[in-house]
C-alpha cells in the first residue's frame, strides 16, 4: 500500500511542461513592464508597513510596561494599608488584653486564691 501511494504522489507531482504559449505570454509580459515598476510601488508600502509594525509593538510594549507599573503601585498601596490595619488591630487587641486583665486583678480580693478550684 505505501508503495502504490509513493507512486500515486510522485505521478501527481511529476513536473509538467506548461507548453510554448505559457513562455511566450510571460516573456512577453516581463518586456512589457517597465523595470522595476512593482519594486518601486512595494518598497514604499513595505516601509510604512514595517514601520506601523514597529511603532504599534513599540506601543504595546510601552502600555504594558505602564499596566505593570500601576499594578505594582495599587500592590504597595494595599501593603501599606494592610501594615496599618495589623498595627491598629494589635494596638486594639493590646488595649483590650490590658482592660481584661486589669478587671480580673481587681476583682480578686486579698487573700482570696485564683485558681481551677474558685
């Protein structure tokens, strides 16, 4: 079977003689166009191609650079705001171990055990 395909595609890829007449039209198209004269109307489209090209990747790269450095920015923010929530809530929790403790040393009498037993 590989064989028979091996064939079959070598057959359909065999190269074809396109005949006189194709060769007469294209030399006959070549001497008639005037040197250059596509060349001289793609160079220019292919400048201001390749430098949009490059001024749009230019552009792209800069709008990420700045995206990247908001997003840092907003990351500091929040890390800043979340070192001062921590040292407010430590001063509370501070504040509030104080006040519990305090009660309890003053609601125990002299003389009195503070222990499981009471």
């Amino acid at each position: 079977m590989s064989n028979d395909f091996d064939e079959r595609l070598r057959k359909a890829l065999r190269p074809v003689d396109p005949g006189e007449r194709f060769t007469e039209s294209v030399l006959a198209r070549v001497a008639n166009d005037p040197a250059g004269s596509t060349r001289r109307v793609l160079k220019p489209t292919l400048r201001w191609l390749s430098a949009g090209l490059a001024a749009s990747i230019l552009l792209g790269v800069l709008v990420a650079h700045e995206w990247q450095l908001r997003r840092a920015q907003q990351g500091l923010e929040a890390r800043q705001q979340l070192l001062e929530a921590l040292r407010v809530t430590s001063n509370k929790l501070d504040i509030a171990y104080r006040a519990v403790n305090d009660t309890e040393k003053s609601s125990v009498g002299v003389g009195e055990d503070v222990g499981p037993d009471s």
